[in-house]
C-alpha cells in the first residue's frame, strides 16, 4: 500500500491532468516516481514530461483550487486505496490490452493470488434459462479457485457475482461509476456485505465522487475483459454491452465462450451471431474452460490448479531463461523466434500453469 502523501498527491495530480496510463508512465518517468513534485511543476517540465498544452494549461489554472487532503479523506472514508501499474496486484495482461488504464482504484483486498480470472457477462434481463446456465458453470469455476470477473449489474453480472460467492471464492467488480457510489442501489447491500467479508473486490477508474456517465458503462468493458484470461457470455441480445465485452475479448486473442440457446430465441441473437463467426466456443460446461485453459481442479487441497507439464513450446520459452531466474517481458519477446502473438499467448497460459509469475513491471520469473 502506498504511503499517504504520494497517494494525497497522485489523487489531486488527478483531477487536473487524469493519469491515463501514458500520462501515468511519462510523469513517473519524468519525475521519478514523485507526483508532488509533477503536481507542483511548471509549464516547461510538464511539457517536457510528454503532457499536451491544452492538459497542462487548465492544469496551472485549476491545480490551487484542488484540495487534495480532501480528496484524500474521500478515498478514506470509503476504505478505498490506489493501485498503479507497477503494484504487481493485477496481471500483466491488463496493461497490454488498448487503451490501458493508469491509476485504478479500489475497495477490498486483491493481490496476484487472486488470479487467473474469468469474466462472466450477459444481459440485465436475464432469463430463466440464462439463471439456469450460470448457476451450472459459475459454481465450478469457483470451486477449481477461478476468480470470477463482471461489471456488478443486474442480471447476469450479479448472479455471476453472487454464484462465485455462495461457493466459497472470491469476485471482483469494475464499475463503470465512482468506488464510493455502488450501483445500480438494488445491489449496493450484498456488495457491501461482501466487502466486509473480504469476498468482493470492487475497481473503478473513476474516484469517490465523480460522477457516473452512461459511457463509462461501456468504457470498464475493456478492463472487465483485460483483466480475465477468458470471457463467458450468458446471454446477448443483438446490440449490448456484453457484445462489446466479447469483441473485445476477441481483439485481445483471448479465449471467447458462447452459451447457445435456441436459434428463435431474441434474447440470445447476439450470442448466435458471436457463435456463427466461428471465433468463439460453444460452452456447455465449465469443464470446457478448465480444460481449454490448462487448468485442472486439485479436490484434495482445492487449489485453483496444478501445474502441468510444459509442452515444447513451453520447455523453449524456459529455455530462454538459461541460469537466470528472471526476465523482462520484452526480453523474451526478442529472443524468441516464434512469432510474437504465440509467444504472447504462451506467456499468458505459462502464468495460469504457474510455470512463470509475474513480479510486476513486466518481470516474469520462471517458477
């Protein structure tokens, strides 16, 4: 957890120039980390940092009317902390998605434990089908310790939520409005309750008290999805957010899965035409994702998996590694000579495996 001033400082830095994830990486870069030092610099170093006249100009007008410890006490009083993209507290993945997100914040206790995860989306008008598809795939998928991911709407994304729980594993939200503002209201209770239990970790981009715009419902799609190895779709009319989750899913390489439904079916059009691109994968159960992922369930000590024996291509990427117990990220990119999106992918299940840990800034160390 980072000390009070550096997070008093990066909140009031915050309001005047949004720390974006470039932002984040030019004005720690410049400043070496001291975001009282960026907050209080002039127009040259700000400038010289990498941010635009425009940011910086309405920055020098308005920095003197932010009152950062009052920021700060809002963060406080909602028991809500900052995580940054060197925490090492989310996986490395999410920082290679578009459009990354800089600072996030938080409510509730999450760590690097707390992954691999799946994100389970679906419609607000779920039907009694869709319940029924949840209650059968959401239960393993806790059971076998994957953490579950969704937005904490109504329908599908509660149930998803409440599921996760009721089977004894934790579940993380991304809200599309401020950490201090649950909604929609209907469900603010349960996640408070589960905050307190230490089985909900809630995330926003968005601060105690800013308020909550219709387009950043669509906006935490690309998180709920870079911070999850796969995405469930429940259920999908036509034209919805779930459909953008899925896309987005899709441009990400990740693996898509499609519970079907009959073809007559409105509710589910959205599902069949993401099953007719031929990308994603009818789901029948969570057995398929276990499977597909290279995870396996451990009953005796109900461990989210055991780590299973490298394929080659595996064994190659540990042989890159010769003596060294660590490597960048990047590094490993270069030395390999099999084409980037593989070994991007194989990154990514060698962490699920536990065959590579991620120790945060793009340092894999080989397990």
């Amino acid at each position: 957890m980072m000390n009070h001033e550096k997070e008093r400082e990066m909140l009031a830095l915050h309001k005047t120039i949004p720390l974006t994830y470039l932002r984040y990486k030019k004005l720690s870069a410049y400043f070496d980390g001291d975001f009282g030092m960026a907050r209080k610099a002039g127009f040259q170093d700000l400038r010289a940092a990498g941010i635009s006249n425009k940011r910086v100009e309405y920055h020098l007008a308005f920095r003197d009317s932010v009152d950062a410890e009052k920021e700060y006490e809002a963060l406080q009083k909602c028991e809500g902390y900052i995580i940054t993209p060197e925490d090492g507290k989310l996986p490395e993945s999410l920082y290679q998605i578009e459009s990354p997100p800089g600072i996030l914040f938080a409510r509730g206790e999450i760590s690097a434990a707390d992954f691999p995860a799946i994100a389970v989306v679906g419609s607000r008008k779920i039907t009694a089908y869709g319940k029924q598809c949840v209650e059968h795939i959401v239960p393993k998928l806790a059971q076998n310790k994957l953490t579950i991911v969704s937005g904490l709407a109504l329908g599908t994304d509660i149930l998803a939520h409440q599921s996760c729980v009721n089977n004894n594993q934790k579940t993380i939200a991304v809200l599309g409005s401020a950490i201090d503002s649950i909604q929609p209201g209907s469900n603010k209770k349960w996640a408070e309750e589960q905050l307190q239990s230490g089985m909900l970790t809630i995330i926003s981009e968005y601060a105690p008290g800013a308020k909550a715009t219709r387009n950043n419902f669509v906006i935490r799609n690309r998180i709920v999805a870079g911070l999850s190895v796969a995405t469930v779709v429940i259920q999908a009319g036509e034209r919805s957010g779930t459909i953008a989750t899925a896309n987005l899913t899709m441009a990400m390489g990740r693996e898509l899965f499609v519970v079907p439904s009959e073809i007559f079916d409105g509710a589910y059009r959205g599902s069949h035409e993401l099953l007719k691109m031929g990308i994603a994968v009818p789901l029948m159960d969570a057995d398929q994702i276990i499977e597909r992922l290279g995870l396996e369930q451990n009953t005796q000590q109900n461990e989210a998996k055991k780590v299973l024996p490298a394929e080659p291509n595996e064994a190659y990427i540990l042989s890159l590694y010769g003596a060294e117990n660590k490597m960048h990220r990047d590094e490993i990119l270069r030395n390999s000579q099999l084409q980037q999106d593989e070994t991007m992918a194989l990154l990514t299940i060698m962490e699920l495996k536990g065959q590579l840990k991620s120790l945060g800034g793009g340092v894999l160390q080989r397990g």
